[in-house]
C-alpha cells in the first residue's frame, strides 16, 4: 500500500539543484524558479538539459510560445534571487527589475550573477497534464562571475529564513492542489520548433 506522505518525502531526494529559468516573450522578460531540472544527454556535441514546470506559472506559456528559455544554477549566497523569482509570479511585477541581467545569444535574460548558465532552444516537450517537461538544446553556456557552492534544493529548504517558510510551505500547497486536479489528463503533443 503507497504512503503518499512517505512517498513525497522519499521522491524529494530526487529534486535538482535550485535553478532559475528566465523567458522573454514581446519584449517582457520574465524568471522562476525549479529544482526539477536534470541534465538529458550524455553526448559533448548533442548537450541538452531538461526541466518541468507547471502550467499555472506565467513562465510556462512564455517558454511554450516562444521554444526560448535560459537555465542558471545558483549559488548558496542567492537566497534573495530564489525569494523574489520563486514566491510571487510574473503576472504581477516585474521581477528581473532587481535582478542585473543582460541579453543572451537567443535573447533571452540571463542573470549576471550565478553559478553557471545554460541557453535553450526547445526541441520537445512532454504533457504531464499539470505541467511541461521542456527538453532543450544548450546553444550556449556561460559561469557566473563569482560562483560560490551550487545551491541544492536541500540545503535552500534547510536554510531558508524561518519567515519564508510559512509563504513557501503555502505556495507548494497550492501547487499541489492543482497539479492533483489535472496530473492525469494528459494529452499527447507533437512540439513544432518555433
Ligand atoms: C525552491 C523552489 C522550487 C520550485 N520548483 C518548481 C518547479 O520545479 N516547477 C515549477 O513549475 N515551479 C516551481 N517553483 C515555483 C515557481 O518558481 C513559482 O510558482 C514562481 O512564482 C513562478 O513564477 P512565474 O509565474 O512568474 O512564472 C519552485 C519554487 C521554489 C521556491
């Protein structure tokens, strides 16, 4: 018989490090935050990573619509960058306002400050009903100026300011809620590279 509680907390030691994903959609730069990111290919000249995010993120139809995305590792010293792109949504401000970023080869931000960072071009995708698993070819990687030790999704729960985590435990509730209402409608896509 499946504990689900037991279950979650079991399939957590197979999250990714803490990543944050930046789009561009018209003009509007946007980021999040993931740690469901992982490395999809072995091969030096075919490189490509792959990462899921849920429909309900305004980064999901920027990055669907456009087949653009940048993936940066962070350091243990970019809490803040985790709190302003992973709690509150792009809808409703504009997060990269605070954040110093430029413009990479694809045109999409990607953030001054990181451990290291991955340019995309979204070659599929998979439905999972409540999210989308981007597959992307890395077209150009870059490290952050001052990287520190990789942020790993286990070290941000454990360290995260104690305020924080009420809004975070609040957020993954809502996520989760969701995700169960639609995890099993899922529907097959043929991805057209934009
Ligand atoms: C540590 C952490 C991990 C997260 N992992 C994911 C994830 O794997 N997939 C996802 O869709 N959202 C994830 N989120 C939630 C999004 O980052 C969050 O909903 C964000 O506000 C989305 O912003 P947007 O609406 O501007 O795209 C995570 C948030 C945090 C703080």
């Amino acid at each position: 018989m499946l504990q689900p509680d037991l279950t979650y907390q079991l399939l957590r030691n197979l999250t990714s490090p803490v990543v944050a994903i930046t789009a561009v959609r018209a003009g509007k730069e946007n980021g999040m935050i993931s740690d469901a990111a992982v490395r999809a290919s072995i091969v030096p000249t075919v490189p490509r990573l792959s990462v899921y995010i849920h429909k309900f993120n305004f980064s999901h139809d920027m990055i669907y619509e456009t087949g653009r995305f940048a993936l940066h590792l962070l350091h243990t010293k970019q809490f803040d960058v985790v709190r302003r792109l992973g709690f509150v949504s792009g809808r409703d401000q504009d997060k990269l306002a605070a954040i110093p970023h430029h413009a990479g080869t694809l045109g999409v931000p990607i953030l001054d400050e990181c451990f290291a960072h991955f340019e995309c071009s979204v070659v599929n995708v998979m439905d999972t009903g409540s999210s989308t698993l981007f597959l992307g070819d890395v077209v150009a990687v870059g490290r952050g100026k001052a990287a520190g030790e990789l942020l790993t999704a286990t070290h941000f729960r454990s360290n995260m300011p104690a305020e924080w985590q009420r809004e975070y435990e609040a957020k993954l509730k809502e996520a989760q809620r969701y995700a169960e209402a639609r995890s099993r409608d899922i529907k097959p896509v043929v991805w057209q590279r934009r």
